[in-house]
C-alpha cells in the first residue's frame, strides 16, 4: 500500500467521522444557528472538535434527569398554589395602568412559566456590591424562622466568610439555614469550608455535581440564580453573587451592578423556585406552607412577576417575555448587559423595534471578564448599529447589571444575560416590575451610567484595525456554541 492509498483512506475516514458527527448534531434537533456552527468547528477540527461537542454542545434540555425535575416542580407547583388566589387580570388590577399595558405578558408567563402576578410587595433597588452585602446582612441577622439561598457563585473571601458566619451562628440559634450552591460557579469551596458550615447546621447542596464519567451531561447546565428568602418575608435576586469582588471592583474600576430587595407577595414566588430545586438537590419536599409560605402584610402596590427558566422546561419563558416586551415598546428599550449574544428572535427584535423610530439603546462593558465573550459581544456592533441601534461601552470598571426598561412602565432585573446561554442552558431567574416609578429609578441610573459610558460611533467603528474585525469575526462564528 503506498503514500497515495494511505491518504484516499484518510479522506474516506475523515469524511464518514464527519458525517456521522454530523449525524448525531441533526438529531440532536438543536437551533439551526447552533447546529451550523458545530458542524463546521467538527468539519474544521473533527476530533476535538467532537469532544468540545460531547461537553458542551449536546442538547439535553428535557432529557430524563430534567423532565423529572419538571414533573416534580409541577406537583409542588400546584400544590402551593391550590391554596394561592390567582389574580384576575382582567378586572382586580386593571385600574393600573402599567398592568393593562402588559396584560399579554402577564399571561404569558403565567400560562409558559406558572408565575402569578403579585400586587402587594414593597421593591427596593440596590445598586452596587457594598449597598446590597450590607441590606442582606441586616437582614440575615433578623431571621428567625429560616433562611434559603441559592447561588451560582460563593466565594472563599472576605464577604464570603462573612455571610459563612451569619449562616452559621443562625443555624446554632435554631434557625433553618438552607443553602444551594452551582458546582461549577463554586468551584474554589474547599471540602473544609463545606464542612464546617455543615457542622454548624447549615445544609448546604451542590446544585449537579461534575465528577467524570457524567460530566458531559451536566457540565453544560448551570445554576446562574441568585435568590435569597428570610422568613418567607424578605427576599432578594439579581445579578450579584457572594463574592468580595462585587464590593472592591476590578483593575480599573468599579463592579456595577443591580439588586432587589422584595418584601411582600412576590417572596412567595421566589420561595417556590428554591423549593423546587432544593427539592431537585435534596430529594426533601417542603410542604408546610404556614411555615415556608406566612402571610404576609405590605399596603404598598407594585406588581411584581417572577419568572424562571432553564432546561428543564418547554419554554424559554425569560427569553419569551423579553421579546414580547421588546416587540410592543413604543417610544423606548434601555438594555444593559454585561453579555450580549442573542438568539436570532431577539437580535431581529431590536433591530426591528430601532428601525422602527423607537430609541433602542444597549450598554455593555468596554473590558469584559471573558475574553471570548468580549470579542463575540462586540462581534454584534456593526449590526446593531447598521439598524440605528445606539449602543455605549461602559468605562468606569465592568458593568454587570442584567436590566430592561422599556417605555417606563415595564423592566426587569435579574440573573439572565442576554445571551443564548442564558435563554437556553442556564436556571435563571428574574423579577419583571409593572411599575413606572421604579422603573423610572432604573431608568435613571442607567442613563447616569451612559455618562460613564462612550457612544459607539459608527463610523469611527468602521475605522477599526483589521485585527480586530477578524477576532470579532471569529469570535462571532463561535458566539452560537458560548
């Protein structure tokens, strides 16, 4: 057999690998974006291209271990509100304004997500890392009853430990301390760290453990949520994790970022999505409802809806609502995000809804914390800005805050990017506010934000160095697989 033989062989090797591969990522029924953009890395680097696939790539939203899941909210689910009023839309709340602006919403969501509607809660907005440890810790220190946390990040430092040592003197006191942390965002916890919160009466979870063989199948879905409840009284989501950073910033500036502090009716949603995945880490179902669900007492009106989502459903309920809110503004869209990778319906959106006259601005950090992340966000610029998009790059440190405000009467603030990872792959959470005075609040931090931001110019852009178009480019081919 000579040289000429041995290379037909490898062609004919070669291309039945890559057919097959091929194979398996149609029937994986994945978006036809994502699809094209492993086949061609598979085409391009067969082999190890393959293997980033098994880890990261396949698509196993609703496989077993998540319709399980599923089944399991579901019945909690309905439990709990069995004993809820649902409110009607149509007539308890159409006095307000915002909420018959968004009845669609409101109802997509409940029909997509379960989430009901909350009328009586009072919202504070905290702005920053130092703000929202110091709202938390007081609160922490109140709690009486118990207190449940689930996080994407817990860091080994100072306000680590510091929250690590509240958890613990609670759970001395007799105070029920649950605690639910993301293998992979928590990836620093060290086995006496852990320990020791769990000698003190802390119960603490691993949210999906990797250990090799079943990484493939977990490594690619994460627990990006960031909920507390106290007492089933006062709850807090948002973007910001436990970790010092959050406080001290980064190398050349601040970490901005954005908060909630909720007391009131809309607690009791947060406290059934911790019920659920604790129920999914634990195994235990919390079904006394006078203890984990108390009646609460808050006169002041702000609707409150939150809604969840990740691969253990159907719908991709955020994403779905972000884009029924995005295609019915009608004089504005505030967006910041620390990461922009949309999905095809979403980019289309924005694009649609700027050419359409409406003011569509997005703010996303100048330095990002993930180099390919970066170069893929700024890979959307010319688009964007070929659609009339304004689109800023916050310069005073990294902005991290996951906002929409649209006309006023309509934002959210919460754990989702956004970006396809969010929309798809990660348990995410979100409050979406029907009320015009906080999201005035929103508005006008974002707008003082933009006085620490630039104004992408479009044809200063254009102007940019072909190094960087050709990063962005590429960063733009891979932005589907991020």
């Amino acid at each position: 057999m000579n040289i000429t033989d041995f290379k037909i062989i490898f062609i004919i090797l070669y291309l039945i690998f890559v057919i097959l591969n091929i194979l398996v990522i149609i029937r994986d029924k994945r978006d036809s974006v994502k699809a094209l953009a492993w086949i061609t890395v598979i085409a391009l680097i067969p082999v190890f291209g393959f293997i980033l696939y098994i880890l990261f790539g396949r698509n196993h939203r609703k496989e077993k271990i998540f319709n399980i899941k599923e089944s399991a909210d579901i019945e909690i689910l309905l439990e709990t509100l069995s004993a809820k009023q649902i409110y009607d839309v149509n007539n308890r709340t159409s006095n307000l304004p915002e909420i018959s602006r968004n009845k669609d919403i409101i109802t997509l969501l409940l029909n997509s997500n379960k989430s009901l509607l909350t009328v009586r809660n009072n919202v504070k907005i905290l702005n920053n890392g130092e703000v929202t440890f110091e709202e938390i810790k007081k609160e922490l220190l109140k709690a009486e009853t118990f207190i449940h946390l689930e996080y994407y990040i817990l860091e080994r430092d100072r306000i680590g430990y510091e929250i690590a040592d509240i958890l613990m003197e609670k759970a001395r006191s007799g105070v029920e301390v649950r605690f639910i942390y993301d293998d992979v965002g928590s990836w620093g916890l060290s086995t006496h760290f852990l320990r020791k919160m769990r000698r003190a009466g802390v119960d603490i979870k691993c949210f999906m453990p990797v250990v090799f063989p079943w990484l493939t199948s977990k490594i690619n879905y994460r627990n990006h949520r960031k909920i507390i409840v106290i007492d089933g009284k006062i709850g807090f989501t948002g973007g910001i994790n436990i970790a010092q950073r959050y406080i001290d910033g980064v190398k050349g500036g601040v970490w901005r970022d954005t908060h909630l502090r909720i007391e009131g009716e809309a607690v009791e949603s947060l406290q059934l999505t911790f019920i659920t995945d604790w129920h999914f880490v634990s195994g235990e179902k919390l079904r006394n409802s006078d203890k984990y669900f108390p009646q609460t007492f808050v006169d002041v009106e702000t609707p409150v809806q939150i809604a969840s989502s990740g691969p253990d459903s159907d719908w991709a309920s955020i994403m779905q609502a972000f884009f029924a809110a995005i295609t019915k503004a009608c004089r504005h869209i505030y967006i910041s995000t620390p990461y922009f990778l949309p999905n095809e319906a979403i980019l289309t959106a924005i694009k649609v809804a700027s050419l359409s006259g409406i003011d569509v601005r997005i703010m996303i950090p100048e330095k990002s914390d993930s180099k390919i992340v970066h170069w893929a966000t700024r890979s959307y610029i010319s688009e964007l800005l070929e659609a009339k998009v304004k689109v800023y790059l916050y310069r005073k440190g990294f902005n991290h805050s996951k906002i929409i405000m649209i006309d006023g009467m309509f934002s959210s603030v919460g754990t989702a990017n956004m970006d396809i990872r969010s929309f798809e792959d990660n348990f995410e959470i979100t409050a979406i506010l029907y009320d015009s005075q906080l999201t005035g609040e929103l508005e006008s931090q974002f707008l003082k934000d933009l006085a620490d931001s630039r104004m992408v110019v479009k044809s200063e852009w254009d102007k940019r160095s072909v190094f960087y178009s050709i990063g962005e480019s590429f960063a733009s081919l891979l932005s589907p697989l991020l």
